[in-house]
C-alpha cells in the first residue's frame, strides 16, 4: 500500500488540503481545474451570487455534462452491439452459402470433358 500524500487545491481562491494517494493526484487536480472553471464561468464580474450558489450550479453544470457523455457512451454502446449482433448475422449466411456451395456436386471443368 502506497502512502497518502496532502496537497493543496485553490478553487475560487479558497486552498483547500486534502490527503491523496500519489496516483490519484493528476487526476484531482484536473478535477479541482475542472470545478474552478465552471466556477469561473458562472461568477461573472458584476453579478452577485453566494459563493455557495456558484458552487452548486458549478456541480450541476459538471453533472449535467457527466449525464450528456454518460448517454452518449451508452448509445455507442448500443449500437456496437447491433453492428456485432449484425456481424454475426453476416457471418452465419457466408458459412451457410459456404456449405451449401460446398455440398453441391461439382460441375466438370470443359477441359475435363
């Protein structure tokens, strides 16, 4: 078992200490780049939104996204397993024409005669 290092994480200019096993720190910290950005987005200069508001439209906006590629990887799913489903059906009438040209008496070649 590998040891937990603490790094800090800047969101919002709030830093933020958390405990990580080293091979997940590369992705926390595109996580934390990800909240900030949507952070970032939703507090626009000149609007005033609670930092709490930003953050729980930020989280709904990530989640939202998460739903759309989650539905999208599903539907390839899908169709991956028709074009397999597809495949195999392609593959059973090439064996089928295979052995039916295979049990049919063979005709004499004209140099055969």
């Amino acid at each position: 078992m590998t040891g937990r290092k603490t790094i800090t994480i800047t969101i919002m200019g709030r830093d933020y200490r958390l405990s990580v096993a080293p091979e997940e720190e590369a992705n926390l910290i595109t996580c934390a780049q990800l909240v900030e950005s949507k952070m970032q987005e939703i507090h626009q200069p000149g609007r005033v939104l609670a930092p709490d508001s930003v953050a729980v439209l930020a989280a709904l906006r990530i989640a939202y996204e998460n739903l759309l590629q989650r539905q999208a990887v599903e539907e390839m799913n899908r169709a991956v397993e028709e074009m397999n489903r597809t495949k195999a059906d392609i593959d059973s009438l090439i064996a089928l024409c295979d052995n039916t040209l295979a049990s049919q008496p063979t005709e004499p070649q004209p140099h055969e005669r």
